[in-house]
C-alpha cells in the first residue's frame, strides 16, 4: 500500500471555498475545504503522510475529484465514485465513517445512530470525534452527522458550511 510516487496535491474551487484534494497512487488521501494558507495546509498533510506532496496539474485521482465535486454542487450528483486511500484512517474511526458513507443524500443521521451503524453503540462520542478528524469532508458526507436533538454540531468550527451542505442537498430533492 506504498507509493511509488510522492503524494499530489490540487486546490478546486467550490462555492465552499477552496477545497485541497490530495492525492497518492491509491487515491484521494484526502480531500478537504480549507481557509488558512495553502502552505499550511500542506504542512499539515505532509507531517500526516511523512512525505511532501507536489503540484501535479494531470492526475486522474484528482481529475475525477473535482468533476465529482463540481458535480455535486450542481445538484447533479449524489454519491461520489472516487478511489479513497485510507491509510490515516485506523480502527473505529474508519468503521464509523464508511458507516457515515451510507447516509442517504438529502438525509441526516445522529452520532449515536453511525455509532450503532458502525458497530458500537455506545461509541457516539468517537463518532464525532471520526467526522471532526476525518480527512474526507463532503466526499464522506460527515456534514450529514448531527446531534441526537437535531442541532448541527460544529463542522470543524464552521456551521455555516454543514448547513450550506445539508440545504444544498434537501433543496436539490431527493
């Protein structure tokens, strides 16, 4: 599960904001909104992976990432079809986000539910900690995670980005 080749990086643009995908030989490793310096956002990923990615402009990975992507803010697209690389997902976290996976678009479920999903009833608490850290945002539909009373819950500190996600979806129809 190594790669042969160092890890590729691409920025999309998306009415969320800039969204880093980052890609390996295996696929998308992660791919994520974010709003402070790109430079640090690499460096981020580059501790995680232990190798520095490169600008690549032509990676298929990436390619069908932001097709997908753009895709799905048009309201076309309702499941993304995309080669993920879990290698920074280890144990339960990766069971309850592959459980988040299963969420139907336009819907929400609560932590406790994915816990329950995921094979661990009482494991509500490491769910949200699975969505926070999660290196898939809206590829692995975490924003449609809320808490049991049906409040949103925080989305790495920018609610207003879940509920975009989450309204986007209900107005799109299911």
């Amino acid at each position: 599960m190594t790669s042969e080749h160092p890890p590729r990086f691409r920025v999309h643009p998306s009415p969320i904001g800039d969204i880093l995908i980052v890609t390996t030989d295996d696929g998308i490793v992660t791919l994520h909104p974010f709003d402070g310096p790109l430079g640090a956002e690499l460096e981020r990923v580059a501790r995680a992976l232990h190798a520095v990615a490169e600008h690549d402009g032509a990676d298929a990975a990436a390619d069908a990432a932001a097709t997908q992507l753009d895709e799905y803010f048009d309201g076309e697209r309702r499941r993304f079809d995309l080669p993920l690389d879990w290698r920074l997902v280890r144990g339960f976290t990766r069971a309850a986000l592959e459980a988040v996976c299963d969420i139907p678009y336009g819907e929400t479920a609560g932590y406790g539910e994915v816990a329950i999903a995921a094979g661990s009833p009482r494991a509500a608490r490491a769910v949200g900690t699975a969505c926070a850290t999660t290196p898939f945002s809206i590829v692995v539909p975490v924003h449609r995670v809320v808490r049991a009373d049906g409040s949103l819950g925080e989305y790495g500190g920018r609610p207003e980005m879940k509920q975009y996600l989450i309204d986007l979806e209900r107005a799109a129809g299911v």
